[in-house]
C-alpha cells in the first residue's frame, strides 16, 4: 500500500514538474522574441544617434568656419591630417603638398587645428606655410605650450642655418621630429 501511494504522489510530482518546464520553456521563448525586439531598437536608436552626431558635427564645422578662421594656408610638403594635435594622433588622411588647407585656431604644442575637405584635424606647424595672421595667433594665444617629456633637450646646427631639436627618449634614444611631424631616431656612433 505505501508503494502503491508513494508511485501515485511520485507521478503527480512528476506531472506538476513537467508543467512547470513547459511553463518555463513557454516564458524563455517569450523572453528571447523580446530580447530581440530590444537590440532591434537599440540598433535603430544607435543609428539614429550616430545621425545626429554627425548633423552635430557639422553644424559645428560651419559655425567653426564662421567664427573661429584664422586664414588660408597651404600644406608645405605631404601632410598627416590627424584627429588629435598628438606626435601619434590618429592619421584622418595624407594631405598633399601645396594644398589649400583652412586654419581655425592654434591650439599650443606646435600645432594648428585645421579645416580640411569638410573635415576638422590637426596638423603640425612644420606641415603649413606660417602667414602673418598665424604668427599674429601664435603670438597672442594664451595656451600655454606643454614640454615635451623627455629627460634630455640640445639645439644644434646640421649646417647652414637651420637648427634640429634633439630629444632623448626614455631608454636613451636620441631622435629629432622632422618635417612631417614623426619621430626621426639618430644612429649611435
């Protein structure tokens, strides 16, 4: 007898257990359908977003361009078009040489910020010829201009009149920043 009802309370508990998978199944699936609906909006919202960053940006660019131009310049030799005014910034494009570029501001550390193909970067002052109106900026900007950190500095001629800057890097290597605004290292005798 208490086999028989242990059987009978055994199989309503496995009856009420296969219930509550189902149930569980049925509500997974539900969840799943509404996780999905979710990422679709948040995609579409993500665009949406990207959209009016990009509207933003531009707005911006115009008022930049009617508020902030300096002059017009031009590139002196093949030009890194960067997104931050960094030695490594992130190169936008390569901007040919002899190319009209729009100044908007100096912005200190030797570089310009720059308009260039309906797009907003920086360059270094080495990359643009310097017109009167930039040395007029430069000269009467209160950025302050952050050193270069290196333990080690040295001026000296390479001929003629033209003077390098020598840095020494934190493991001693010694290098100068040429014309396109990189890092040139020096061989060791």
């Amino acid at each position: 007898m208490k086999n028989i009802l242990f059987l009978i309370l055994l199989c309503l508990g496995l009856n009420g257990f296969s219930q509550e998978c189902e149930e569980l199944k049925t509500q997974l699936t539900k969840l799943n359908k509404h996780k999905e609906v979710l990422e679709k909006d948040l995609a579409e919202t993500n665009s949406k977003v990207k959209e009016i960053e990009l509207r933003i940006e531009q707005i911006g660019l115009q008022s930049i361009n009617a508020n902030k131009f300096v002059c017009n310049s031009t590139t002196t030799t093949i030009s890194r078009f960067k997104s931050t005014p960094e030695l490594n910034g992130q190169v936008i494009e390569l901007i040919p040489k002899k190319k009209v570029v729009k100044v908007l501001e100096y912005v200190g550390d030797s570089y310009w910020k720059i308009s260039y193909n309906d797009q907003i970067g920086y360059l270094n002052d080495v990359l643009i010829k310097e017109t009167s109106e930039m040395v007029l900026v430069k000269k009467t900007s209160k950025r302050q201009v952050k050193p270069f950190k290196t333990k080690n500095t040295k001026s000296y001629s390479t001929g003629g009149s033209s003077y390098r800057t020598i840095h020494t890097g934190p493991r001693g290597g010694r290098y100068y920043i040429n014309s396109n605004g990189n890092k040139t290292y020096i061989k060791r005798k």
